[in-house]
C-alpha cells in the first residue's frame, strides 16, 4: 500500500511540486503536481489551497458523470493524511472528492470558465484511468483544495490517476449437476421411498409497506427561484431537507449537486420537514 504523504516544499528551481513519502524521501520517477496550483481549474477563485501535492490510495465509493462535463469519483481513503473535513463526511459519504475536469477527459465542457481550457491536451491518464468502477482501486496525485461554494476538499484536476486493481467481475450462474446415485456400500435394502415431492402449499403475499409520506417545505418557499442559476447554492442555503429536495423535484439535473450520491434524496443532513420520496435521476 502506498502511503499517503503532505507535501514538502522543493526547490525554488524545480517548476512542479513532487509529492513526498512518509519520512521525507522523494519518490523516484514519481508524477509531480503542476505549478502553480491553480493550473488547470476552470474558476480558481472557488478553491481554497489545502495542499500543494500529496499522493492517496484508496477505493472509489461511485463514479458521476455530471451535466456540465466533470468527473466526479469520491474516494474512500486507506489513510487520510488530515486532508477531509466534515463536508467530506456529510457530503461526500466519508470520501475525498476526486474532481476529473472536462478537459482531462475530453468531454466537452458546459459550465463557467470551459474558455479557459480550451486548446488543452487531455491528461496522459485518460481514456485508460479515467473509467474506473465502483470497488476499483485507484492512486491519485493531485493539488487537496476546497471547494467554497461546497465546503469539501477535493483532489480537482488530478496530476495523475491509477487504476491499481478492477472490481471483480460477478460469478456466472451456478451449474447445478444431477443427483449421482450413492455407491453400493451406501445403497439402501429396505422398501424403496417415493420420488415424489408433496407440493408446497401457496403462500399469501406478504404485506407492502405503505409509502413515506413526503412532507410539504415551510410556507412561501418557492423553488423556483433557486432554478436556472447553474451551481450556485448549497444544502446550508436551505432550512430544511424538504426545501432542498423541492429544488431537486423542480430540476433533476440537479446543478447545485444537492443529491451528491444520485440516490434521489437531497441534502439527507439538513434538518426536518423531510421530503424522502426519491426524484428520479
């Protein structure tokens, strides 16, 4: 297991930062992070530096395609090196948010600041790194930054991606061989049994649960003002998960990532009314 290391300043000539193991010895041959650290972020005045360059291991929790062309794969750490926040845990399901921007992967780009990035090559990583698999297990080189709009820290626009080891595949069907006859010393000498199974009696069809009730946000909250402004409000903007899931309900694309983990619930940690019947995405 590689271990997760902080970030040691270099020498004033070396043009990229080298992420470092524990110890301080450098890793040989090893990807270095782009200097400076805004290199690469589409709107770099959202981001809060955290750490120059640092190198994790761990396994991906899910893997989201979003609407304006990122790449969002949040990254259950092996060892956490001080780099996640409670953001991260509430936001993140405990993971480090690895952040794929559109031009790394070749996507084409629908959100604020894709100008900037125009002409870039994609990242050396991709298209061979850049599919992983929920339960795959990945090593990521990237600036720790924090996202201000969101509260968590993110690996965004990682130097380098790794698929160390794949999910693996599911077992085919079970192959289920006759019965074999036993062999003589086990063969009974009484009277021969029936063949025949007695038919099961049909059972009655068990009970449904009756569904969860969706709870009606406070009066006056509209959730139409909060549509077609892009990725600008978070869950701490809304009093209660009922009013951030009447967002989610009105825009499903769901641009503000209320519902990070696509499960049709949005901002889960926000106090109640709840509304916990799932938006369909």
């Amino acid at each position: 297991m590689l271990a997760v290391v902080p970030f040691r300043p270099v020498a004033a000539q070396e043009s990229d930062q080298a992420p470092t193991t524990v110890g301080g010895a450098v890793e040989a041959e090893g990807p270095q992070c782009r200097a400076p650290w805004t290199d690469g972020l589409r709107r770099p005045e959202r981001f809060t530096l955290v750490m120059e360059c640092v190198t994790v291991t761990g396994t991906v929790i899910d893997v989201r395609h979003e609407t304006d062309g990122d790449l969002h794969i949040p990254l259950r750490l092996d060892d956490d090196p001080g780099i996640l926040n409670e953001r991260n845990v509430t936001g993140q399901r405990g993971g480090l948010l690895v952040e794929i921007e559109p031009w790394q992967h070749g996507a084409t780009c629908a959100a604020l600041g894709c100008n900037l990035m125009v002409g870039r090559d994609p990242s050396p990583y991709c298209p061979d790194f850049c599919s992983p698999r929920a339960g795959d297990r990945l090593r990521v080189t990237s600036v720790i930054v924090t996202d201000e709009e969101h509260g968590w820290n993110e690996a965004h626009s990682p130097t380098w991606l790794e698929i160390l080891a794949v999910t693996p595949a599911l077992p085919g069907p079970v192959q289920i061989l006759p019965a074999q006859p036993a062999p003589d010393s086990e063969q009974t000498t009484g009277p021969a049994t029936s063949d025949i199974v007695p038919p099961v009696p049909p059972q009655p069809p068990a009970p449904t649960a009756p569904p969860v009730p969706a709870s009606t946000p406070s009066s006056g909250f509209d959730p139409s003002r909060y549509l077609g402004q892009g990725d600008r409000y978070n869950c701490s903007d809304f009093r209660s998960q009922a009013e951030a899931q009447a967002v989610l309900r009105a825009d499903p694309s769901d641009p503000n990532r209320l519902d990070t983990d696509r499960d049709g619930i949005a901002c889960e940690s926000n106090p109640p009314p709840r509304d916990l019947v799932p938006v369909p995405r």
